[in-house]
C-alpha cells in the first residue's frame, strides 16, 4: 500500500494525531496527575507512527506489531526526553530512579507499559481503517 498524501489522508492523520495527544494526556494525567504539551505532541506522533504500521503490517500477529509500537513509542520517549529534560532542562519526567533507566529517560517499566498499550492501540488503527476505508472485513494476521 503506498503512501499517499490525498487531504482525505492528511485529515485521517490529523485525527489520529489529535486522538493520540488527547489520550495519551488523559493517561499521563490519571498516572502522575499532570501532563506536559510536549507529552501531548509526542503522543499524537505516535499514535500515527503506530496506525502507520498497521495500515503496512496489518498481516503480521499483534503480539509482534505490539512489539514494534513499544520500540518507537520508546525511541519517542528517549528522543524527547533527551531533548525537553537533558538539553532544554524542562525536567518534564525522569526515571533516574527507575530499575534499568538509561538516562534518566526510558526505563524498562514503561516499556512494557507501552507494550501493553500497544495491545489496545493496534486494534484501534485497525477500527479506524476499516471505518475509513469502508472495508468491513477485518484483516486476518498471521499467528
């Protein structure tokens, strides 16, 4: 499936940006009780890297696609993280005291938090293909 910038598609991303800023706060909020806008950001940009990924890895078990969510909401994490808290010293979070953390910025907790989001987070992209493309018939992954 190829890439196409239609204002149809750009609109879908749009809404799937804004979708994923919008939860991603709501949990960042319930979890520590206050949110950052650059939390908001990234969280819409991974929202979309991940409906990205199912929309060309749809075939593909979810425990695996799970796994490819977690690897970039993570790299996300890192590279924000390095950026708003190590350079911009924002201190927007900082898991320094967290088992496994490297920098400060990503530990192993959150990443099979965000293994476990990606659980929920697959199947949701793949709703809103189906919504959007008017395919009703859900795509069948390998196991």
């Amino acid at each position: 499936m190829a890439l196409r910038f239609t204002l149809r598609n750009i609109f879908h991303l749009l809404l799937i940006f804004l979708f994923g800023a919008v939860c991603y706060s709501l949990l960042e909020i319930l979890w520590r009780g206050f949110t950052h806008w650059s939390m908001a950001v990234t969280g819409g940009v991974c929202l979309c890297s991940v409906y990205g990924v199912e929309q060309h890895l749809h075939h593909l078990a979810l425990r695996y696609k799970a796994v490819i969510g977690c690897m970039i909401i993570t790299t996300a994490e890192f590279a924000v993280g390095c950026v708003v808290n190590l350079v911009l010293r924002w201190n927007v979070w900082d898991y320094s005291d967290r088992f496994g953390n490297l920098l400060g910025q990503i530990c192993p907790l959150f990443c099979i938090i965000w293994y476990l989001l990606c659980l929920a987070a697959f199947p949701l992209c793949s709703l809103f293909i189906r919504f959007w493309t008017a395919d009703k018939t859900p795509p069948q992954p390998s196991t």
